[in-house]
C-alpha cells in the first residue's frame, strides 16, 4: 500500500497547471481530493510520476447561484452541502451529496473530481446529466464547454484531453421537483443503483421530467425516452412503469460483487420507481 516514487508540483495558477500537463502529458495527473487517485495510486492500479495538485488554484474553488449554477471544480461535496444559496436553487446537489460516502471523504472530494475521474460509481456524472449541465475545460488552445450527457465515452474514459482541466460545471437553476435517491449495500458505499429525477408539473400534467442513473452501465445513463413518457401525463402508477420499463431498456449492468444483472435491473426499478413518486409529489 505504498505508491511508486513520484515528483509532486503544486502551481499557483492554472496556466502552470497546463504547461506541466503539457510537458509530461500521459506520466502527468492532477490531484484534487485525492479520494480517488491516492487509493489507485497505493494499491498500484496507477502509476503516476508526476503529481500536480490543484489546491492552490484559487480560481477552481467558489460556487456561484443565479439563475445560471456555476460551482468551481474544487468545490467539495461538504462545500455543495454547506451552501445556503445553492440548497435553495438546486436542492437535489445537497440531496445527492449527503448519500455520498461519509463526512470524511465528502470534505476532500471535490465536484471536479468526482465527474473528470470517469467512474460508473461515482454520483455527480448521472446528477449532472440529468441536471443537463455543462463542463468547462480549460486546455492550451483555451476554454471549451462539453455537455455532461456527450461527456462520458467508457468506464474511465471521457472526452477530456490529457492537457485539459476541468474547470467548472454549470447549469440553468432546475426547476420543479427533484428526488435522489440510491440504494447502497451499507452506508458509505457506492451505488448499486441510484437515480436522479427532476419533474416539473403544468396543474396535475406532467411538463417535463429528466431521468438518469448511476453505477448501471460503463456510463451514466440519461434515458430521454423515460423522461419524454413522462411528460402530458399524471404520472400515474401505470405512467411510472412506463418510464422505468423505458430505463431497463437503456442500462447494462454486469455481474459483480453487488450482484447478478437480474437483481441489479431491480434494484433500478425500485429506485427509480421511487425517486419519480417523490420528485412528483414535490413538483
Ligand atoms: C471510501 C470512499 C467512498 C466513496 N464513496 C463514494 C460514493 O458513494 N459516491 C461517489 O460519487 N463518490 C464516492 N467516493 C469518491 C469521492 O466522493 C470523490 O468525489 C472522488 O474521490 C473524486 O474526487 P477527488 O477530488 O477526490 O478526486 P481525485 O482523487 O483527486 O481525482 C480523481 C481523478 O480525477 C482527476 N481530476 C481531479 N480533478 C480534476 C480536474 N479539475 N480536472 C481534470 N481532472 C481532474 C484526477 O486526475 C484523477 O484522475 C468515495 C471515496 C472513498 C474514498
């Protein structure tokens, strides 16, 4: 449990960041939490000889609330809980980060790292997608915007270039009702499944809804059709089995120490079957 030997840098802005990035290229990996890079790096899943963390980057911290989101890539999950502003405009963040892991590790784990580092686990990349929000990158040709759903490509793998940083995550203010819910094998775990549901409600017809969830796929998975069947109706019992036989459809969980496909496709529908319930009767 001891990593291999590597150099450790510590710039102070992020054009710094980007030129080491640039100079080592694939030998070369920031640090934000750490939640996720020191284990592999310990049991020797990653080798990486150059470290350069991102602690002193001012510009990556912060979270602002308007009518657009915008949280800094090393805001952490305590950061999304603790914001007064944010529970307000976007409560499905601070919903989604309490079920994630434990207050220890929700201190160090930032959002950035949580949806650069491209693991099926991890709860932000299915938030974010259904929240359709966008990650700004920041490279030596400049800044572009990926959308969170064309973000992931495999387990581990996403459209981020080896010299880009993630900088932010922003999106518009949701707005209606929101659920999140997981199902875990004891607290402090990574899903087995979870599902993140926005709804909005027109009177007693549904308006629009946003579906996706976690840790069923190599990807997450936003499923437009659960979310379109949604909408013009009352979200009914009959309405939901609709939607969450339309998610069945859409994931490909495999076999592994949370279990056989079969119980994992019923795990999905239990959550989701919930996260709807309550995100409609919070519409
Ligand atoms: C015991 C335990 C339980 C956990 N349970 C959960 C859980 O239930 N759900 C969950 O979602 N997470 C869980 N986590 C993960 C944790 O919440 C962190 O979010 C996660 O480790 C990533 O954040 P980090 O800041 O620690 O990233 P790091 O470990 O520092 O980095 C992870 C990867 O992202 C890259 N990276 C980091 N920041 C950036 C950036 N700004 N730009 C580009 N690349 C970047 C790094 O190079 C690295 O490859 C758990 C972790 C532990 C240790």
């Amino acid at each position: 449990m001891i990593p291999a030997a590597f150099d450790y840098y510590r710039p102070q802005d992020l054009d710094g960041v980007i030129s080491l990035l640039q100079e080592h290229g694939d030998d070369a990996r920031v640090i934000a939490g750490g939640h996720s890079l020191i284990p592999l790096m310990k049991l020797r899943m990653a080798e990486v000889p150059h470290l350069i963390d991102l602690q002193s980057i001012t510009e990556l911290f912060g979270i602002e609330v308007g009518s657009k989101i915008r949280i800094g890539a090393m805001a952490t999950q305590s950061d999304i809980i603790n914001d007064i502003s944010l529970a307000s405009a976007a409560p499905i963040l601070k919903e989604a980060s309490l079920q994630i892991a434990d207050p220890q590790v929700r201190y160090m784990g930032t959002v950035g790292g949580n949806v650069a580092n491209g693991d099926p686990g991890n709860d932000m990349p299915g938030l974010m997608q259904c929240l359709d929000a966008s990650f700004l990158l920041r490279g030596p040709d400049g800044e572009r915007e990926v959308k969170a759903r064309d973000f992931y490509q495999g387990a581990y793998m996403t459209e981020r270039e080896d010299d880009e940083v993630l900088v932010a995550v922003t999106f518009d203010a949701p707005k209606g009702g929101y659920a999140y819910e997981k199902q875990k094998r004891k607290i402090g775990d990574y899903a087995t499944a979870a599902a993140a549901v926005i709804i909005s409600k027109d009177g007693s017809v549904c308006k629009g809804a946003s579906i996706a969830m976690t840790n069923l796929s190599d990807t997450p998975v936003f499923c437009t059709d659960a979310s379109n069947s949604l909408v013009g109706t009352s979200v009914t019992a009959d309405d939901i089995k609709k939607a969450v036989n339309a998610m069945i459809e859409a994931i490909d969980p495999a076999e592994d120490n949370r279990g056989p496909v079969e119980f994992k496709k019923h795990a999905a529908s239990v959550v989701l079957t919930r996260a709807i319930k309550s995100a409609w009767e919070r519409a």
